[in-house]
C-alpha cells in the first residue's frame, strides 16, 4: 500500500513538474537592437568658412561598458546626419563613440553618449564636434623701434593647411577681421615672421593660429602683447665733466 501511495506521489510531482515548464515564457533577450542617431554640430568650433561634411567618408561607432567587450562598427555619411545600428548587451553604462573619418583617414570629429540599455529596442542621439588643429605656443624677440620677431610652435594636425599671423593695435583680435590678418603662410616648418613698419613706443596684440584642409582653426587662442622701443636715443652721464666733453 505504501509503495502504492508512493508511485501515485511522484507521478503527481512529475505532472505539476511538467505543466508549470508548459507556463514559462520565452528567454528574455540579453542583446539590445540600438539604433545610433548622430547630427554634425555646425557651432561646434571657430571656423572661417565650412565645407568639412563633404569630406568625411567614414563614421567609426565603438560600444564599450562593464561586462561586455568592445564592438565596432562603420558607417558612411549622408548630408549632416547619419544612423547605424548596432546589436549591445543590455546592461548600464553603455559608451557610444563616434568618430568622422575623412577621406586621408584623418580624424574630424568626434562626440560619445553613455546611456543604461534596458529595452530589445533603444535609440539614441549624440552630437559631434569638429576636432580643429591644437592651440599653438607663440612669443616675440628681436624688438626694436619699428619692428619685432615673432616665433610659434609647429603646428602638429595632419591636415594643416596654413598658419595665420593676426596682427593689431586693437587687442580683440578676430580672425574674420581683414584688418587683424597680417600674413598666411603655408609651409608647416616656418615658424617665424618679422614685422617691420612699426611704430615706436607703441603696443601691438599679435596671436598665431593654424588652419586646417577645411578652413577650421582653434578659438582657444589668446591674444599677446608687446610694445615697441622708443627711437629716441638715450644717453646718461657719470658726470658733468663727460656732459661738457661731448657737446664741446
């Protein structure tokens, strides 16, 4: 009787055993389609002109966040807006990175958004900058009555296009101002100009900026100063015997 109770036991366990695998519902999905919505901030830098959209030809997207590994993913540019979607681990902490790569795979912009990916489905947005040429270090030497010499350091940006001099007695300079431009130069390897004409005793602003392929440049520069020498020629006497020798 026992092992009869016992038979019909189990086979009651096994059937409730059985049903409630019936009534659970499907894996819930770990991965996350996300859809990448990425806009050009036009504002994003200084710039004389722009017309660096035309030359980006690749969008590089990086995921990276705890417990997952990196992915990586490519796009291609359409007008100033662009979309990829990519397949991320749901989880917190999520970087999205974009980067504009143009056609001499050199980098132009950049921006990233971390977002918490919880739902099968997500979209998000991120906003790139330009990455203009580096702030240049720039001094002056030399001065005198009527002139100074000017020196920076060689701007390192892959694709340099032109350093250029501003120059003024007014110390807002701006580089849309024809009047603050004193000088382009294109070669990447001069570092030094000399300005001459000057007035004496008179103070000048000068700053020294690079110019990138598409005409973007830094506004992290700051204006310097000078101020030239007085042309009027100064002599002291150690006493009044050499004041007398000199004038006769």
């Amino acid at each position: 009787m026992k092992t009869f109770f016992l038979i019909i036991f189990t086979a009651v366990l096994t059937l409730l055993f059985s049903c409630s695998k019936d009534t659970v519902g499907p894996t819930k999905s770990t991965q996350s389609n996300v859809q990448v919505q990425i806009s050009f901030n036009d504002a994003g830098s200084g710039k004389i002109g722009f017309a660096k959209p035309a030359t980006v030809s690749t969008l590089q997207l990086t995921v990276t966040g705890p417990g997952m590994s990196k992915i990586e993913k490519t796009g291609t540019v359409s007008g100033n807006t662009a979309t990829i979607t990519v397949s991320v681990p749901k989880g917190d902490s999520r970087k999205f990175t974009v980067t504009g790569i143009d056609a001499n795979s050199i980098v132009q912009f950049q921006g990233s958004e971390t977002e918490n990916i919880d739902d099968d489905t997500e979209s998000i947005s991120i906003d790139v900058d330009w990455i203009p040429p580096e702030v240049l270090n720039y001094s002056f030497s030399e001065l005198t009555p009527f002139s100074a010499k000017i020196t920076w350091s060689q701007c390192q940006a892959n694709d340099f296009a032109k350093y250029l001099v501003l120059f003024s007695e007014d110390s807002d300079l701006d580089p849309n101002n024809a009047a603050h431009r004193l000088q382009e130069i294109t070669t990447k390897a001069q570092t030094t100009l000399t300005v001459t004409g000057l007035t004496s005793e008179t103070k000048y602003y000068y700053a020294v900026i690079a110019i990138d392929t598409e005409n973007l440049f830094n506004p992290g520069y700051q204006p310097k100063s000078f101020t030239t020498l007085s042309s009027t020629l100064e002599i002291s006497y150690d006493d009044d015997s050499q004041e007398d020798a000199l004038r006769g």
